[in-house]
C-alpha cells in the first residue's frame, strides 16, 4: 500500500469517526454538521492525490485493510 493511498484510508476513516460523533445526538446533529466540512474535504483531497476517485473497490479494499472493523463483519 502507497503511502498516499494509506493517507486516503485514514482520512477516511476519521470522516467517519467524526460523522458518528456529530450525528450521536439527533437532537443536537445540526450543530455540529458544519464541523464536518473540514474532514470531508481532507478526504475529498486525499482520495484525488491517491487517484482512487472512481476507484470505489480499490479504496474499500484499503479501508478494510487499515480498519477490518469497518468490514460489516462485526469483527
């Protein structure tokens, strides 16, 4: 795994981490909604600097490797 590809795993993942955290509370979701724009566009940058954009597959199979949590597998 190429370290640019590595750097787009992670991003990733932190996205989701921090999508989790701002939706925990329905009630107080939208406060916090605005503080995604900034993980968003990291990922959104280290998936076109990985040339993985359209490139769906490749990248989960990345994902999974850095976070088998993340596999649906429950593991």
């Amino acid at each position: 795994m190429r370290n640019d590809e590595i750097d787009a795993a992670q991003a990733y993942v932190r996205l989701l981490e921090a999508t989790r955290a701002a939706l925990a509370d329905p009630d107080e979701a939208p406060l916090y909604l605005s503080l995604l724009a900034s993980p968003i566009a990291e990922a959104d940058g280290a998936l076109q600097r990985a040339g993985l954009c359209g490139n769906e597959a490749r990248f989960f199979d990345l994902v999974r490797t850095l976070q088998p949590s993340l596999s649906g597998s429950g593991r």
